[in-house]
C-alpha cells in the first residue's frame, strides 16, 4: 500500500506544478486582455482556475495518508 501512497503524492506534486502553469498563462491572458482587448474581467479571476486543481490536490493527499497508513 506504501507504492499506492508514494503515486499519490507524486500525483499531488504534479498537479501542482499544472495548476502554477495554468493559473500564470490565464492570469497574463486576461491581464493582456483587460489591456489591449477590452476584456470586463479583472486578471484576479484567473485565481478560479486552481480551485478544481486545489480539490484534486486535496484528495491525492487524503489518499496518499489514508493508503500509507492502512492496515492490513
């Protein structure tokens, strides 16, 4: 179970790592946007984009415990 675990966390690491990506492309996009396209929507927004990513985070490490200190 400890293998199982050890894939968790690396899953929450990843997606980690996405979430920055994500959050920084549509953060420069909207902030571009406001700017030179008109856009109504304020570059903050863009912090909504983690909130599925923080979820998932979330449960790859509720797992990654739950499986690391299972007993069989």
């Amino acid at each position: 179970m400890k293998k199982i675990s050890v894939c968790f966390v690396l899953l929450a690491v990843l997606l980690s790592d996405v979430m920055c990506a994500v959050v920084a492309y549509n953060y420069c996009d909207l902030l571009w946007g406001g700017k030179y396209a008109g856009y109504s929507a304020p570059a903050n927004t863009a912090y909504f984009y983690a909130i599925p990513f923080l979820m998932a985070i979330i449960m790859c490490l509720i797992l990654a415990w739950v499986f690391r200190y299972k007993r069989q």
